[in-house]
C-alpha cells in the first residue's frame, strides 16, 4: 500500500475517534474505503488500523468487482477484502451515490 494513495479520515465523535482508511486507484483515481477503526483516541484508532493492515486484513475474503461509472463507459476492476459481499459493497460505495455507479459483476476470489 503506497502512501501517496492512501488517505487517514479522522472524526471525532461522542467519546472516541473514527479512523477510515482510504485507498485511491491510481488508474482511475476513484477512492475506496479500505477498513474503519474506533479508538478512545487517534493513536489507539491507528495502531487498530495498523493491526488490521499487518495481520487481520488476510483472514478476510477477498472479492473482485467490475463496474463502471455512468457517463463513462468504460469497465472497471477492482478488489476488495470483507467480511461478505455486503461489506465489499459497502466498501465500494462509501462516499459515493449509489445512482451513479452500475456493478456488471461481484465474485469472491478462491482461497489458496
């Protein structure tokens, strides 16, 4: 994961800290969220997310969505990881209207 396509979104909320992990496509510069996190405060809310990134990332199911924005044509792939294709699609849309987008295909990848 290169950090010039990488974004840390914090919001503080209540009583703790969201943290989510943005991932930008450099080919079609769209970006996608790649995991949130919650901590008492940012330094705990990153070394979750850096847990995460290290280890727990793997033991999820890995996904490959194809797509295109509407108005361009052009068909997309990208992947994913996530607890199911809900979370996937979640991941796919977040900060984005789900109107302007059409899935062609979602397919869990095969483990090895």
């Amino acid at each position: 994961m290169k950090s010039e396509n990488t974004l840390f979104n914090y919001s503080s909320k209540d009583n703790h800290v969201d943290l989510d992990l943005i991932t930008i496509n450099p080919r079609h510069e769209q970006s996608f969220l790649y995991h949130s996190e919650i901590g008492i405060d940012k330094i705990e809310a990153l070394k979750k997310m850096m847990a995460y990134v290290e280890i727990h990332h793997q033991k999820e199911n890995s996904y490959t969505i194809q797509w295109i924005e509407l108005g361009e044509g052009e068909l997309n792939t990208s992947y994913f990881r996530g607890k199911n294709m809900y979370d996937v699609l979640d991941k796919f849309f977040y900060q984005r209207d789900p109107n302007l987008y059409k899935i062609y295909s979602i397919n869990l990848n095969p483990t090895s």
